[in-house]
C-alpha cells in the first residue's frame, strides 16, 4: 500500500510541536510521529471525519513535545557538562581573584607596591641583630646606637626609626630629620614604605626617649664592604636592594615544599602514568591546560597571600614576628599543596583531546570472575575523543583508550 501523506493542517501541528522538542531529540522525535500519523491515516482515511480525527491523534503530540522541552533530566545534564568543561574552571579562577579583590579593598597592598618610593640606592642598608636561627630582626640596642658616634667608620650617615600606633589605631613613624634624606625619598607628607610598613604620618624621633630597640638605615661609605660594615658596627647589615628577595625567597620556598609533598601524590596516580603515555603530539592540550591552570592557581594563592599580608607584625624594625612568621608559613603551605592537588585531581579526570571532565564512570567486567577477566572503572569523554580506564587491582596500570577514530565526529 502506497503511503499517502497525511493532510496539512495535522502536518503543521506537527511541525509546531517538533519545534517544541529540544534540538538533540528530534529528528527521532519527528519521524516517530509522522510515521505513526501515517499509520493512522493510512487504516481511517476513507472513514467519515477522518481528517478531524487524525488531527486530534496528532495534537496528542504538543504535551508530549511539552513534556521534553520541560523534561528534568535535561537540565542537570546540561550544567554537568557545562561544570566538566575546560572554560568553568578559568571562571572559578577568575571568582577567586575577584574575591581577593573583594576582600583586599581593590588589592590595596599591590597598588601600594606599585607606587612606593623606589629605594634603589646600592648603598642603602638596614642595620640589626638578626638571629641566626629564626631570621628574626631585632633591631640596634639603643645603647649601642649611641655609641656609635664614637667609633664607627664604616657609614657616611645613619638615620634611627622606630614605628608605633598611635591612640586612633593608626601607623606613626618615629624618625631622625635626616632619615628621608637617607632614602632619598620627599621628606614627610608623602606616601612612603619601608621595610614593608607604610605609616600614616611620621614624627621626629626623640633621642632623650630612645626605645630599647631602635631600627636604624644607613648608607656605607664608598667601598665599605656589607661584612666590614658588619665587623665594625657589630650588628648584621642588609642592602636594602635584597629584601625583595627575601619576601619572594619566602614564596618560593613554601611553594617548592607543597611542590614536592603533591609531586608525591601525582607520581602514584596511575592515572598520570596513563595520560603520560602515548604521543605528546596528540595530549600537548591536556599538559598545556595543566600547567596553565596550576600556574594560575599558585599565582593567586601567592596574591591572596600579598594581599593578606601574611607574618607581618609590628615590631620597632617591622620585622616580623618569629612566632607569627612560623604560624603563617603553615596556611601558606597548606594553600599552596592545596591548589596543587586540586589542579591534579581536577586534571586527571579529563579528557586528553578536549580537556573536558570524563563522565559517565561504569564499572567494567564481574567482580567474581575478576581472575580470569580484570575488573575496573571506566570514565568516558562526553564528546567520544577517549577514556580512562582504572583497574579495581591496585597493582594493574591504568589506560588512556583512544576512542577517536572510531567514534567521534568533531576533531
Ligand atoms: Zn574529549
């Protein structure tokens, strides 16, 4: 029997209802229920009302259309995969570093890294007693200070400060008239840091009322040598040009220590092993968004750790505090292994081609016949480029199985 096509105001009912059914489902959807309108009209043509009847069978199509463009299952699928893809985790970084933002007053300390004062004379040192065990400044007893007026040779001028809080709760340096001229800097009213304390305003520094500890800058002679100005003042002497270095030499070791500890758990994933595998012309994706995130991911921990001001306490040097310096390098090693192993047990699960999250873990084979045929758990690309087969045994490795060729379409 030849088929007829069915009359055309049930074929536009139709067409309106297809249009309701999401993009995915329905071309299935269409041929469906043209097939079975034709049926339909095939068996009841020649009955009288045939054409009102079919179309009221073919209206039964809107609420099912309805019904899948409501359906519930779509919507949790839809963000699973929107939440597994490569550009959801450059969002979570960029919250993040709107919530330093946020949080730092509009990254206040970096804006005022920026427009410091540049102190870069060669010359200019800060003069304490470091202790050896703890890096611990302390600062120049007073007595000595004073002494030093007596038999020092080594600086051609030395300015003594002292910081402190004044009864607002605001940073108020103590300094002799001579300190701004030392650091070559506009004296007083302006904006100015040293030894990373920005005071609010700055007093002239009394030298009948000297505190126990003073914190004194200096400028060497020319050709005065940091160890000899050491042995000649008796107390430990720092180019100023250095303490940058030190604060980042504070990073870098926090970072290289979380490095080491996380590169533990990265070396028993069995699933690196299994990424690591294969040709890098065909994974260079997967490592590049690996290192791009990690790097993201440790710049901002670092940042959040600038912005909070990690171990900074004020001392009459503004030094900082062995005990606080001790207590901070820990969240600080915390926060960095932890933006490292999230990287890796983030990246682990992607997909080598396309960087999206493996979905779909099925267990593979029968767990009381694993003897004879391995068991494991299987994670699949959602766009078919491969998956990530990890054995139930400990001991077997785990496998990138490139599905590729066979079944994907795109790339
Ligand atoms: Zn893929």
């Amino acid at each position: 029997m030849p088929v007829r096509k069915i009359p055309f105001e049930s074929r536009v009912i139709l067409a309106l209802a297809a249009a309701l059914v999401p993009s995915r489902q329905r071309s299935p959807w269409q041929e469906r229920w043209r097939s079975r309108s034709e049926a339909w009209w095939i068996y009841n043509r020649d009955l009288p009302g045939a054409r009102i009847g079919l179309l009221r069978e073919a209206a039964n199509a809107c609420p099912d259309a309805l019904w899948r463009r409501l359906n519930r299952d779509e919507a949790p699928r839809r963000l699973h995969l929107a939440v597994g893809s490569p550009l959801f985790v450059g969002g979570v970084l960029l919250c993040v570093l709107g919530a330093i933002g946020l949080l730092s007053g509009g990254f206040r300390e970096t804006r005022a890294m920026l427009t410091d004062q540049r102190t870069d004379n060669p010359r200019l040192v800060i003069l304490s007693n470091h202790s050896a065990l703890t890096g611990y400044a302390w600062g120049v007893p007073s007595s000595r200070f004073t002494a030093w007026a007596h038999y020092q040779k080594s600086l051609e001028s030395y300015a003594a400060y002292s910081w402190a809080i004044d009864s607002k709760g605001r940073v108020l340096a103590r300094v002799e008239p001579q300190f701004f001229r030392i650091l070559g800097i506009p004296p007083n009213g302006c904006a100015f840091r040293f030894v990373s304390v920005r005071p609010a305003y700055s007093v002239p520094l009394d030298r009948a009322k000297l505190p126990r500890q003073l914190g004194v800058v200096g400028l060497l002679r020319p050709g005065v040598s940091v160890e000899r100005a050491e042995h000649d003042l008796g107390v430990g002497v720092m180019p100023v040009s250095r303490l940058a270095w030190g604060t980042l030499g504070f990073y870098s070791a926090g970072l290289c220590l979380a490095l080491s500890v996380a590169l533990f758990r990265v070396i028993f994933d069995r699933a690196f092993w299994a990424h690591a595998a294969g040709r890098f012309r065909k994974s260079w994706r997967f490592w590049a968004f690996f290192a791009v995130k990690t790097a993201v991911a440790v710049a901002l921990v670092a940042w959040a750790g600038i912005e909070a001001r990690f171990g900074i306490t004020l001392t009459t040097t503004g030094a900082r505090d062995p005990l606080v310096l001790m207590l901070a390098t820990w969240p600080l090693l915390l926060a960095f292994g932890g933006a490292l192993l999230w990287s890796w047990l983030d990246q682990r699960l992607r997909c080598r081609s396309c960087n999206r999250r493996l979905d779909l873990p099925v267990h593979m084979g029968v767990i009381g016949a694993s003897l004879f045929d391995p068991t494991g758990i299987e994670s699949v690309c959602p766009a078919g480029h491969g998956a990530l087969y990890e054995p139930d045994t400990e001991m077997s490795d785990a496998a990138w199985i490139t599905l590729d060729e066979f079944f994907s379409t795109r790339r």
